[in-house]
C-alpha cells in the first residue's frame, strides 16, 4: 500500500511540475515572436493576463462540480486542455493575419490557465481526501514542484527553440501531455460513485467564516506581490548595470527560494496554530517590498539590498500558502461535518480563485504605480497594502490570539497535556451516549473558547 501512495504522489508531483514548465516556457521567445507579427508590447501583455482570466472564471465551477466530475477525470481533463492550447501555440507561427494571431494566441492562454486550473484544483483536492494527516507536507511537495517547472520552462524553451526552432518546443510538450495521461490513470485511485451529499456547501456560505474569507485572500495578497513585478523589475536592474539576460535571470532568486520552503515547514513546532505560519509568511512578503525597492531615505540603493528582496520575497510566499489550505479546512469542518468531500473540492476551488486573482491584478497595480511613483515607491505601496492586511489577519483574524496561546503553552509547557489519540478521545455509553475522556477534557478545556469565538 505504501508503494502503491509513492507512487501516486510521484505521479503526482511529475505532472504538476511538466504543467508548470510548459506554463512558463513562452517567456524567453513568445514576445518577440508576436511583435514581429505585428502585436504591441499591450496585446501580447494581454496574452499572458489570459491565463489567470481563465483560472479565475473556472475555479469556482470546477470546485463546485468536482463530485460529479470526479478529480481522476479533472486532472485527465486538465492535461488534455493543455495539451491541445500546446500544440495550437505551436501551430498559430503560420498564422499571418495580426488580428486573427491574437485571437488564437488569446484563447490558448485562456485555455491553458483553464487546463492548469483544473489540474491543480484536483490534485489539492485529491491531496486533502486521501493525505488529511500529511495535507501541509503534499501541499508543500506540490508547490516544490511547481516551482520547480516555473524554473525549468524558460530554459526549456530557449534551448529547444535554439536547437530546433519555434515549432519544436510546443510539438515536444503537446506530445509529452499526452503520454502522460496513460501514466495518470495507472497511478491514481478511481473516485468514488458520486454520491450526492446531504448538506449542500456553498460558496456564499464558506466565504461568510470570517476566517475562511481571511484565508482566502492570502494568496490573492501574496501571489500579487509576486505578480507585481513581472513588468517592472527588469527595467529596474538594467539601472544597475547588469544585462537583459542577467536581468531576466534574477526572476529565478524569488523561484529558487518558494521551491526552499519545504524543509522550513516541516520545522515549525507542531503544536503552533497555523495562523501564526500564514502571518509570518505574509510579514515576510510585506518587508521583501521594502527591500526590492529599496525604500527611497530608509535604504541605500544598492543591487544586493534588491536581490535580497527577492529572495525574502519567495520564501515569504511559500510560508504563508502551504497553510492555507489545512486551515480553511480546520476552520471550516465544524460547520460543515457530514460534506467532508465536497468541502475539500470547495476550498481547493477557493484556493485555485484567490492565486488566480493575485496573478491577475499584481502585474496590473504593479505597472501602474511604478509608472506614477517609480518601482522603489511603487514596490514600497505594495509592501504598505500587504502590511495593513497583515494588521488585519493579527487582530480580525485572531493572529495575536494564536500568538498568545502558543507563548502560554511554551511557559507553562509542564502543566499543558497534549491531546491523547483521536482513537482514544472518547467512549461509547451503554446508552449510547458519548462521554469524553478526562484527559481530553483537560488538553482542550484551555482552548476550546478561543476557538468557538474565532471560527463563528
């Protein structure tokens, strides 16, 4: 049996990091292809904002109608679009009307985001039913892999595309999604018959838990730090002096250290509450922005203060998502106890919407204000707005709380029993009643307030 889960998980994380690559392959060639077609720096920005357009649009609907779909058949459905908006980029180089160019260029990015979607909102959804005890670890192995394929898609693609032209870097990968069908359906369990639930979770309901809604838009925050210098960072280090491709290989600093976080994860104490996790993480993105600037008269403008930004800026990121997913879970099971499935596929649809949603207005507020204010007042804004959001998760949040009853259970570590096994919690009555245990009764009892006021 433990072969056989390594062997679902390595399936797994092979997709996930060839959809990846094949996400980010285009970066190197695709701009100077399209503009030698006639397309403007803004349409061929256009292109690329169809990605996160598409993701957005589908999350919701494929969180919703997962059951029913079934998460073997999404991922299967997910590679298959990526796959044929693969192959269409390949094809649309013959292509020498302008308008009908972008057209086909604009919809295979949109399809490509809607196929990468739909993978990654079942592989979540498939880590959090069948790995509920391992669910940071998965995830964290997930976003590894990810970043992994981000790192590897411009190289990719600028090495196929210098051996064999532009053609052969997406005929290669469209092929590549195919074969790889056959192995997803080798190694990933069937789903269950669909069976419709008893209580129905919707949206609206799960977005009204204040915490829910809190961890919803900790990716939309983050991914949009992330997003918000993809237009101007590079035009901010040739200042430096360094080379376009020098330049452009900075853009791997911030990668390099989100794929880094998965050993930092593990490490945090296992009794700390995930709050505290997210709102480290999201401090870390904050003060990056500080940095990558650097902040006009509170640091000196120098290229080592910016690539330290950038390296901060990564693991910030990483630390602040992998919780995300376990804690809108945690926060949101108790009000939800007979849809554990169709939660899962729910908040791995929320999940997907908010990195959507970061992806596809970072780059937008990004330009904008370092157009009006210049990159290193415009970097700061966006260290200022993820900041107050921060304020909000300590003290909205209850981040402050869970700050405080970890440092109480670290003084008084002596008199804090730990939780005995799930199996032993509680004991059936002759009358079929539940009594719980006296231990249980006595880890719980100093939590148990904090937590029914903090996930109404």
């Amino acid at each position: 049996i433990k072969m056989a889960r390594d062997q679902t998980t390595v399936a797994l994380y092979t997709i996930t990091f060839f959809l990846y690559t094949a996400h980010s392959n285009l970066a190197p060639f695709f701009p100077d292809r399209a503009m030698k077609k006639g397309l403007s720096q803004t349409e061929v920005g256009a292109i690329f904002s169809a990605s996160p357009i598409g993701s957005f649009l589908l999350s919701f609907v494929f969180g919703k109608q997962m059951m029913k779909i079934g998460r073997k058949r999404l991922m299967t459905l997910g590679i298959c679009m990526e796959a044929t908006a693969v192959f269409t980029f390949g094809f649309i180089d013959f292509l020498e009307d302008k308008q009908l160019y972008f057209i086909i260029s604009y919809c295979s990015r949109l399809l490509m985001g809607i196929g990468l979607t739909g993978f990654g909102t079942a592989s979540y959804a498939f880590a959090a039913a069948h790995y509920p005890e391992q669910l940071m670890e998965k995830i964290a192995m997930i976003e590894l892999y990810a970043g992994l394929g981000l790192m590897a898609g411009p190289i990719f693609g600028a090495g196929v595309y210098s051996i064999g032209g532009y053609v052969s870097v997406f005929i290669s990968l469209g092929s590549l999604f195919f074969g790889l069908v056959p192995y997803l359906w080798k190694y990933i369990p069937e789903d269950k018959p669909y069976i419709k639930p008893e209580v129905q979770v919707s949206y609206f309901s799960l977005l009204k838990i204040r915490r829910v809604f809190l961890s919803f838009l900790v990716p939309t925050f983050t991914i949009a730090g992330i997003a918000s210098i993809e237009p101007t960072l590079q035009p901010h280090l040739l200042k430096y002096g360094l080379s376009n491709e020098v330049a452009a290989a900075c853009f791997i600093i911030g990668t390099v250290s989100y794929s880094m976080v998965m050993p930092v994860v593990n490490k945090f104490p296992a009794h700390w509450d995930r709050r505290i996790i997210i709102c480290i993480g999201v401090f870390l993105a904050a003060i990056c922005q500080f940095f990558m600037g650097p902040t006009p008269g509170l640091m000196p403008s120098k290229l080592w203060i910016t690539i330290l930004g950038l390296f901060i800026q990564g693991y910030g990121c990483a630390i602040a998502l992998i919780p995300v997913m376990p804690e809108m879970l945690k926060v949101a099971a108790p009000h939800f106890p007979q849809a554990k499935d169709d939660l899962s596929d729910r908040i791995s649809g929320m999940l997907s919407a908010g990195f959507a949603l970061g992806n596809l207005f970072g780059p937008w507020i990004g330009g904008y204000f370092a157009d009006i204010y210049g990159f290193p007042w415009g970097a700061t804004l966006i260290g200022v707005i993820t900041a107050v959001f921060l304020v909000v998760l300590l003290t909205i949040g209850g981040g402050f709380c869970a700050f405080r009853t970890c440092v109480k259970r670290n003084v008084a570590d002596d008199h804090y029993v730990e939780a005995p096994d799930t199996l032993n919690t509680s004991l059936k009555t002759e009358d079929g009643g539940i009594e719980f245990s006296e231990q249980f009764k006595k880890s719980t009892y100093a939590s148990i307030s904090t937590e029914a006021s903090e996930t109404a």
